[in-house]
C-alpha cells in the first residue's frame, strides 16, 4: 500500500495499479522499454491489474513473469468493463492509468486518474477525466515511486 495526504486533495491509501496495455504499457503490442521493471518494482507495494481487449494478441506474453492480474475484455462495452473492475476493487484505493476513450471512466472513479499521451497519443475525452496528464508511462509509474511528485502536483 501507498499511503499519502495531498493538501487540499485528501488522504490517499493506494492498494491498486490498474493499466490499461495498447497505448499505455506498449506499443504496437510491445511493452516498452522500463515498464518490466517500474511495475516489478511497485508490485512489492501494490496489486497490479491489466485490463485490456489485447488487440495485438500479445499481452499475456509481453506480461509473461510478472506480477500482474491480466484481464482479457470483449471489444464492445469496454469503458463499461474497465469501470466495473475499478468498482470491484474499491475506487477509493485505485491508482489508474489509461489514453484511450475506453479508460475514461475508469479514470474518472480511481481515487487517482492518470493519462498518458504517448505515440498512441490520448483520448481528449480521456484526458478530461483525468487527475493528472504524463508524457509517459514510465512517468506516471515514477508518480507512485516517488510520491512527493504526486502530492507536488495535485495539492491545492
């Protein structure tokens, strides 16, 4: 768990990491490079959930050896299915990070929301929903690796 008070923002007890993984994690299907080791690193703290359509098919072999709960959605009603697995978890101790349209709401419930906007690029709609905007994947996970960051800027 990941425990921080923002000022003016409130007191977080982070219990879940939930990705998104075609535009978040990889590319084109492919992790990229960092990501293996920013989310072995925060597995020691938080339970780690992908939650994806797998578009490229790769997924469950570019997560093989981690520590992750990988979900595999149906390509209609993603957002929906995306945002009932934060529910499940207790939006309250989530820790969510998407681009696409289809995270926005799952954003939009985790006690923090962040989009990244990487050479996917980002969902308008998605940013919107956002608590906090990265240029990276690798930026957003460092939020949690070194919380001063988060708190510097989602205080009030």
């Amino acid at each position: 768990m990941i425990r921080l008070s923002v000022p003016g923002f409130g007191t977080l007890e982070l219990r879940h990491l939930v990705l998104d993984y075609n535009g978040t994690l990889a590319v084109d299907g492919r992790l990229i490079p960092g990501v293996r080791d920013a989310l072995a690193a925060l597995a020691e703290r938080l339970a780690i959930h992908v939650i994806t359509a797998d578009t490229f098919g790769r997924a469950g072999v570019e997560l093989a050896g981690l520590p992750v709960n990988l979900t595999i959605i149906a390509e209609s009603a993603q957002d929906e299915a995306k945002l009932a697995h934060v529910e499940r978890l207790g939006p309250e101790g989530v820790f969510a990070i998407g681009n696409g349209r289809n995270d926005r709401r799952m954003l939009a419930a985790a006690a923090v929301g962040v989009a990244v906007v990487q050479a996917e690029g980002a969902s308008a709609e998605t940013v919107a929903s956002a608590d906090v905007v990265a240029a990276s994947v690798l930026d957003a996970l460092e939020l949690l690796r070194e919380p001063k960051r988060l708190i510097a800027t989602l205080r009030a």
